[in-house]
C-alpha cells in the first residue's frame, strides 16, 4: 500500500465559481426565449406578479400575429421563424431595456417577452417614479400649466391611451417594413392594451384573461372589416373596368 503523499486537492473557490457560472448561465437560458433573444413567457408572469405585489399602477401589451399561420404554409416554417425574428427585433429596438434580465428584472420601465408560439407580451410603467406622473419634454424637464405654473400631470389612463397609440406607430412601421411576399398574406399584428390600476385590483391570473380577451376581440375585428373590405373592393374594380371599357370599346369580362 502506497502511504506516500497524498495528491493535493484543487482549490475550492474556483470550483464553486465554476458551477456558479454555469447555474447562471442556465437561469438565464430559464429565463429567454432561445428564437427571438427576448424574456420568455415565464419572466414576463414574474414582472407581472411583481408590479402587482408592488401596487403601483401598469400597463400590459398582449399581442398575436394575423395570418402566421399562412407564411409556414404557403412559404416555410424557416420564413415564419425569421418573421418572429424580425418582430422580435423591432419590438427590441422600439423598446429598449438595459442590463441583464436577472439582476434588472422589474428595475426598467418596459419589458418584452416571447409569449408563445406567435404571441408577444410586453409590460410598462405608467408613472413616472421620480415625478409621480409629470408630462416631461424631450430634455426630462417637467412641462408646466400655462395657467398655474404647476407640472402638469398625465393620469393612469391618459398614459395608457399614449403607449397604446405610441405601439400602434410601432406595429404599423413593422407592418410596412415586410416584403412584398409577406404582406400579400394579410399578415398584421392585433393586440391588447389594459391598465392594472390598484384602486380596481385583479389578480395576476385575471389581468391576464382581459388581455387574452380584449386581444381576440381586436382580431375578430379586424377579420370583420377585411371581410366587409372585399366586396367593396370587387364593386371598386368593377367600376374601374367599365370605365376602362367605355374608353377601350372593350367589354369587361365577369
């Protein structure tokens, strides 16, 4: 029996930095969704659930894409994923969030997440921490009554209308930006805007039904006007043919 010395054992510390590198790296990858770069649906529950417990009024963003379906069947599952990728970084761009989600989870103001499949959910602010609301200029500078010369202050719901049209600006510049291929298929984003206010409380479970609910009923009525748009468009075209007609001698063809 070998009784000489004993190997000496490796050091702990580097050791233990080594696991608590690699446990980071898969909390993070818990934490994004591996398509689009973005948090995921259970990170965008947490920040949910945060604001809640927090008790400061915020604002959410459910959002669908139309016709997605369409693009993995009549193009390819490769076009569809580089389409979420595409919307995945123009919602990135429009909405910048700074740090890393798991030491800044819940310190920024807007965050964006990969729901699932080809639905993307975002959550913001609605005050202003420092100012509790003030409209501020470009410069952050507080905006005063002309009248009073008191900061002016936007109410829960007055910036709830702004960000919901402010995401409308975004889907649009998203929609224009596609190619042609693309947009011949009637894709579009429908979306849900709601406001969790603390004086009319709802669970997380609860806000998160009247997002789903709300978003569905935008789509349903898009579908309407597309489907009310179509004759309209054929009795258009039909005019324009006789037009054409009358100038051509050409009888249009029906």
């Amino acid at each position: 029996m070998n009784s000489g010395p004993s190997s000496p054992k490796p050091p702990l510390h580097p050791l233990i930095r080594g696991y608590e590198t690699v446990l980071g790296m898969y909390q993070l990858l818990a934490h994004k969704d591996q398509l689009t770069g973005l948090d995921n649906k259970a990170t965008w529950q947490l920040d949910v659930e945060r604001r809640i417990a927090a008790g400061q009024p915020f604002g959410a963003i459910f959002m669908d894409l139309d016709s997605f379906k369409q693009v993995n069947d009549k193009i390819s599952h490769d076009a569809g994923d580089q389409l979420l990728q595409r919307l995945g970084n123009h919602l990135r761009g429009s909405f910048k969030r700074e740090g890393d989600v798991l030491t800044n989870l819940g310190q920024s103001s807007t965050l964006v997440s990969r729901w699932a499949g080809d639905e993307f959910a975002l959550t913001f602010d609605l005050t202003d921490n420092t100012r509790r609301g003030v409209v501020t200029n470009d410069a952050g500078e507080p905006v005063l009554d002309r009248v009073t010369q008191e900061p002016i202050h936007k109410s829960p719901e007055e910036r709830l209308e702004d960000q919901k049209k402010f995401f409308q600006l975004v889907v649009d510049e998203f929609v224009e930006s596609l190619p042609e291929e693309i947009k011949t298929l009637g894709v579009n984003v429908s979306f849900s805007c709601v406001l969790w206010d603390p004086k009319n409380p709802k669970t997380a479970e609860d806000f998160f039904s009247s997002l789903d609910n709300q978003m569905y009923a935008h789509k349903q009525q898009r579908n309407n006007e597309k489907h009310h748009a179509l004759p309209r468009r054929k009795r258009a075209a039909a005019w324009a043919a006789g037009k054409l007609a009358a100038y051509s001698g050409v009888k249009p063809q029906r």
